[in-house]
C-alpha cells in the first residue's frame, strides 16, 4: 500500500486478513499515520452515513456517483458499522444520520484500525515517500525518495489527494489520465456589510442556486461574519466545484428565503393581507416565519421602514419584497475552507480503473483506493465511506494470489 490514511489501512487489512500468506506493507511518506482521521469531524471522526441504500448514498458524489453505486453494493455503510463495532468500537447515529464513535474521540478509529493492522501483521513504514514506480515483467520497484527500491508483486495506491497535478506525475508516468485537483467543500465569502449584521442566523431549508448553471441545493444555510456557510452552501461548493473554480469564485448566487412556496401563492397571499388589514403593521401576521434581524434586512433591502404598514407599502414595494424572499442574490468573490471537512475534487481518472477490482486498466496488478481517485462526496461522512469502500474491494482482490 502507499499511503497510511484511511484508505490505505482499511486495504491493507482487508487484503492481509483475507490471505494470511501475503506480506503486506504501507509505504508513508510522513513520520505519523492516519492524521486525517485524527482530525476529522472536528476530532470526533464522522466516519459514515446511515444511508444504506446503495442508489440513494452514490447521490451524495458529486463525482463518482456511477461507479459507488456498484461499489456500494459490496461494501457499504452497514458493512462500515460492523466493521468498526465487531472491533471494539460501539458507534452512534446522529439525527442527521452523521455516523460517530460514541467516545466523540477519534483515537477510538485509529486504535481499531491499528490494533487490526498489527493482528493481521500488516508493517508500516513510515518516512519513505513513493516518488516512481517501476514495472518489470512480474514484479513492481517502488523506488522511494531516500534512493531505496522495494519490491512488491502487488501495489494499493492510496495516497490521497494532491493539490496539485504535478503530485501526481508518478501515476501520469504509468499511463493514467489525472484530472486537475481543485478544492471541493468550501463556503462562500460575500462583500456586504448589511449581512455581516446578520452573521450567527441559520435558516433551514432555503433553496440555493449558483446562478448560470443548473446547480441547485436545498438545506440549512448559516450566515456567517464572511458570508454563508452550512450544509446547504457546503453541497453547492461539492457540486459546482470545477465550474467555481473556473470562475475563479467569483460567482452570483440566489437564495430562497422560502423554499417550496410558489411566486404566485405567496403574492396572493400577501395581497389578501394587505386588502384586509390596510393599517396594520406588515410585520405582524406574515404568512411565514424568518427570523427578525433576517425579515428586517430583506425590507430594507425591498426599501419597506420596519414598522410600515400595509397601507404603505406600495405594490412596487410589494414586489421586491417578493423577489427579496424568493430570489435573493448575492455577488460571491472567494471562498473560505471549510475546516471540519474538506476534500480535493480531481485525482486519477475514473474510466482508468475497473471499479470492480479497483485495479488500473493501465498497469495490471496496481490498484487504486481513497482520494487519490476522482471522486469525492459531500459532507455527512461520505468521504471516509469511499475510502472504506474502495480500500475493501482493492485489499479484496490484490489478497487474491
Ligand atoms: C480537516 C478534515 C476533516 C475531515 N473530516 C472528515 C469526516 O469527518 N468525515 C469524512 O467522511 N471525511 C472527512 N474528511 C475527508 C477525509 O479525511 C478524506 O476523504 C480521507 O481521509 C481520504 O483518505 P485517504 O486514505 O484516501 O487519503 P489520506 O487520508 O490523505 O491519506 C493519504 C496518505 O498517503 C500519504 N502519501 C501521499 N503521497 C505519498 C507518497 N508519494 N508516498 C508515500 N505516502 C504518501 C500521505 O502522507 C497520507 O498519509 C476530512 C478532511 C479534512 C482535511
């Protein structure tokens, strides 16, 4: 294996405890194992979703989607929970199907992937970065940066995703494709000062749209004191990754403040109130709730006073109120990391490996596992669950003699 993160390991067990004969190593350029994993989920690993229906969990892959569905049909999050229990690790779910250890520590993964690691006498060799990869007929050199060359017969990639192409050159030199990396899961920085009032209001759901393009989410968004953030905008920034970035993140996007309600039903609905009670004030009895500071900003932003009445609001008014609360759109310049979560979109090219086996249709006997592959998931624990996924069916069929 190359690569002690996640993927690594969990190939590297799969494929020593199927066959007890084969001597498996993990090559890791850096001095630690598994740091991700240490500190995802802000520490407490959110190591899958409780979605266990294959079609409905590939949806959650921006890239990907195709070729997990299969995938997931051989091992899934179910698999995943077993896994990790059957090894001393009790898991729980949370209200949104976020997967946890219930020590809220991530140390009880790494444990229990180096405790299966050491039973099935998979050895780690740490400080020794893969920089090419030879094939000779029947055997791979896997030369190292110190100079150092190991023979292998069989060889998982698993090293993760790299921020640049050019990390990926040793793989290009094989005949692989590799699809530039760009940042995936990050949120949006917005330029106005009258939001920056609102930042610590979350709204759930809202209907999010990267205008120009037919990416749209829905979800709970969060204002924050750069602009949004929250499961809605961190599934939009996954989805329209490549197209953002092309845009150098400079980018409009719309926001319905209520989502599902239709133009015409919400005009109706307004008229009647502002026919029946002419001198009340709008505020009171609207047919929907918002927070305060968030309502009065949209009337602001429709040129309605605060304490106005319906008799003063004019049918003008009205109307940017209604565009203000169903298409309200923002001018994006940037984009903040998000720091609980984040992954490289990009990586090796997707028709380069039989997802069947994981093995590169280009080098017979090289495999490939975890975000080294062009694919990556949205928020929620689906990124660990590819790395669980595919290291299973790499391990699987390199344990293959
Ligand atoms: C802050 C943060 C929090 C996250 N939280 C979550 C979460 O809670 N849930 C979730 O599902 N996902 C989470 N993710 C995403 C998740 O961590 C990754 O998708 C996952 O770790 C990928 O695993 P991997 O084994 O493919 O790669 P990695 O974990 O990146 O491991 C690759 C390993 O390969 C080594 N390597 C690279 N190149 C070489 C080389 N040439 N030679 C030798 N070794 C090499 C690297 O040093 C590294 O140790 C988070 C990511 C971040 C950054």
């Amino acid at each position: 294996m190359i690569g002690a993160g996640a993927a690594g390991y969990f190939s590297a067990i799969t494929c020593a405890e199927m066959n007890a004969e084969n001597e498996v190593f993990i090559i890791e350029k850096t001095g630690k194992t598994l740091q991700k994993v240490s500190i995802s989920g802000g520490g407490r690993c959110n190591v899958t979703n409780a979605c266990f229906e294959p079609k409905a969990l590939s949806l959650n892959y921006p890239r990907g989607e195709k070729e997990l569905k299969s995938a997931f049909s051989r091992f899934q999050p179910k698999d995943t929970m077993q896994w990790f229990e059957e090894r001393g690790v009790p898991l729980k779910i949370e209200p949104d199907n976020r997967v946890f250890p219930q020590s809220n520590n991530s140390q009880s993964i790494i444990n229990a992937l180096e405790r299966a690691a050491q039973r099935a006498g998979v050895q780690v060799l740490l400080n020794s970065s893969v920089v090419s990869i030879v094939k000779h007929q029947g055997h791979f050199e896997i030369k190292l940066s110190s100079n150092n060359s190991i023979i292998a017969h069989k060889i998982i990639v698993a090293s993760g995703g790299s921020p640049k192409a050019s990390g990926l050159d040793w793989l290009k030199e094989l005949g692989h494709e590799i699809i530039s990396p760009v940042p995936s899961l990050f949120t949006f920085n917005i330029k106005d000062e009258a939001l920056r009032s609102l930042s610590g209001i979350s709204m759930d759901p809202v209907q999010l749209k990267i205008v120009g393009t037919k990416i749209e989410t829905v979800g709970s968004i969060l204002i924050t004191h750069w602009g949004f953030s929250g499961p809605a905008v961190l599934k939009s920034s996954a989805f329209a990754a490549r197209i953002l970035a092309e845009k150098t993140y400079c980018f409009e996007l719309e926001i319905k403040w209520l989502s599902g309600k239709s133009e015409d039903a919400l005009r109706q609905e307004l008229m009647n109130l502002k026919a029946a009670n002419p001198s009340r004030q709008m505020q009171t009895g609207l047919p929907f709730q918002l927070p305060k500071r968030l309502l009065n900003y949209l009337l602001y932003k429709s040129g309605i006073e605060e304490n106005a009445s319906w008799q003063e609001v004019s049918k003008e008014a009205l109307n940017r109120f209604i565009v203000s609360l169903l298409y309200d759109r923002y001018w994006a310049e940037g984009k903040t990391t998000f720091k609980d979560e984040f992954v490289t979109s990009g990586g090796v090219a997707r028709p380069d490996i039989n997802f069947k086996t994981m093995e590169s249709k280009k080098v017979k006997g090289l495999y490939f596992a975890g975000e080294v592959i062009d694919i990556d998931g949205v928020t929620g624990g689906f990124n660990f669950q590819a790395a669980w996924t595919t290291g299973f069916i790499a391990g699987s069929a390199a344990a293959a003699i």
